[in-house]
C-alpha cells in the first residue's frame, strides 16, 4: 500500500513542484514589468495565472479521489457566491478542510482570488487588508478561527477549558481563537459586505478524508454547510464581535448534527414512502417542526451569556493565537 501511494505521490509532487515554479517566475515578470503601470492588470493576470496551479489540487481531490461534496445553504447566498468580497469563517474538521474551501472557491468562479491568513502572519494582518480595498475583482478571505485542525485530544482540552471558564462545553467542534477574526472584522467593514459562516461534517458512514486517501484515489463524502452574514449587522466593539464569534461556533455544535439528521431523515423517508399519504405528510411535518423548535432552544439555552458556569478548577487560558488557512495566498 506504501509502495502504491509513493508511486503517485512522487509525480504529482514533482509536477505541482515544476508548476509552482513556473507560475512564480511569471509572477514574478509580471510584478517587475505590469505592476508598475497598472495594479489592476497585474492582479487580473495573476488571478488567472494563481489560479492555474491551484487547479492541480482540485482536480485531486474532485477527479483522482472523486470526493463527494454535499453543499447545503439558501438560494441566495448560492447565488452570490463567487459574485462579492466575503469573509469566510469555518471549523477544521479534517487535514483537506482547505482543499473542499478551493473546490467550493472554483465552483463559485474565485478560486485565483481566494486568500489566507497565516499564523505567523497575523501580526500584519491589518497592513494586508488595507491592500484589499480596491482589489478588481470579487475576493475570499478565509480564516479557521479554531487556529488547529481537530483531534480528540485537543476536544479534550477545549472541553476542560470550557468547563472551567464557564463557556458552553463543545462536542465537535474546538473553541473559537477570535483576535484574528476581530481585526478582520474591524478593518474590512467598509468594503467587504458579507461573512460565509461555513461549518465542515463528515457522515459517521463515511471514512474521514486525508491527504493520503486523495493520493490513494479513495473517495470520502463531506457535507458543507454556509450561512451567510451581512457585516453591517455585526455588533461595533471588539469585545462583542469576538462573543458573536463565539456564538457563531456553539450553533455550529446543532448544524453539524442538523446535516446528519436532515439527511437520514430524508432516507428514512424516501424508503418508508410516508410522503405517499396525507397522513404521512401530517406526521413528517409535526416531526420537522418539533426537531426545529428544539434545534433553536438548543442554540438559545447554549450561548454563553445564557450558560451556567460549572464548577471546575480554573485551567490555563491558551485560546490566544491566531486563525489559519491553506488557501491560496496573493496580494
């Protein structure tokens, strides 16, 4: 099996390496020779030309590994993908979380547009955002505010700090890392009008996706859900965009479970055929409504100023870092 895989990730490895190296001389011709007469055109011609390689590793996973993705949100925020500046804000379920971010990026037609902020980067965060401004063309900025990707072990202790701080204890997802979210916030206020509140699950039946299953060419199936959030409507001091933030992740504890249930509901009844009656219908329906008025209570009884503080010895507070991405990163 080692044998297998190293047979395919040597060449690819070779040929994103040659390709990365080619679009970067290109680059760089183009920023000593364009950029100087016009900013706009260097940063349309590198749009296209950063998204060339990035298609390398869509292909990966949406044509060699046949990754199923299953995107759930409302027709108008479907419709405005890809068509605004937007803030993206997602959980880090699996080490590929970046590469199904790529995938939804093409289909949405940004994928050469689409940024990251790094960990060591965040102390210029504020400088890069400024350059965003005017950029030409309609761009993502993306941001895994739980600043690692998720593990038991680091549940664990998201848990024990949780309990001990009196924040809502989670269960599949790891306590949110808001400075970085916060000073995106503050700085692209004027010019970025929506946030993509975007929450990754895997199906307890499917086999969670790694680098090395996409090498392997084994498919997984990822369910993606995206709400979307005018800025404008954010609250104005730091302190309580960072509790939005917050928030944010403890209704992203009911969406995960909500994505399962809505679609085992839907197999259940697409194989019990109780649509078939008006009584079927009456029940699916009182069914559905009682699942989500629980679901809302759930989200209410869960927000942090609603919490009951438990009764734990005080641990350590590490939350503060910084939010990380993998997309592709251009000015």
């Amino acid at each position: 099996m080692a044998i297998a895989a190293a047979a395919v990730i040597v060449p690819l490895g070779l040929l994103f390496f040659v390709s990365g190296l080619v679009v970067n001389l290109i680059q760089a011709i183009c920023f000593i020779l364009i950029r100087p007469l016009s900013k706009n055109t260097y940063r349309k011609i590198n749009r296209v030309v950063a998204e060339l390689l990035w298609l390398e590793l869509v292909w990966l996973i949406d044509w060699w590994a046949g990754v199923k993705i299953q995107v759930y949100t409302d027709p108008e925020t479907f419709r405005l993908m890809g068509k605004e500046h937007a803030l993206v804000i997602c959980n880090h379920r699996s080490d590929i979380d970046w590469l199904v971010g790529w995938v939804l990026a093409q289909r949405s037609g940004c994928l050469g547009s689409t940024l990251a902020v790094m960990k060591k980067s965040s102390k210029f965060l504020p400088l890069g955002l400024q350059r965003l401004k005017d950029y030409p063309q309609p761009f993502w900025l993306a941001l895994f505010v739980e600043g690692t990707r998720f593990t038991q072990a680091k549940l664990l202790a998201a848990q024990e700090y949780a309990a001990s701080t009196g924040l809502p204890v989670p269960r599949n997802v790891l306590i949110p890392r808001t400075k970085g979210f916060v000073s995106a916030v503050s700085h692209m206020r004027s010019f970025v009008p929506a946030i993509y509140d975007v929450t990754v699950a895997i199906p307890k039946a499917s086999p969670s996706p790694t680098m090395l299953r996409l090498f392997q060419g084994r498919p997984s199936v990822v369910h993606v859900q995206i709400k979307r959030h005018l800025m404008k409507e954010l609250p104005e001091t730091d302190e309580a965009v960072a509790q939005w933030c917050k928030d944010i992740f403890v209704a992203k504890v009911v969406a995960s479970w909500s994505c399962l249930l809505i679609l085992g509901a839907l197999k259940f009844l697409y194989r019990s055929s109780l649509l078939s009656s008006w009584k079927g219908i009456g029940f699916s329906t009182l069914g559905l409504s009682i699942v989500t008025v629980l679901m809302q209570f759930l989200i209410r009884f869960s927000q942090s100023e609603r919490s009951t503080p438990a009764r734990v010895a005080p641990a350590k507070d590490n939350s503060k870092g910084e939010s990380s991405s993998n997309l592709d990163k251009q000015q």
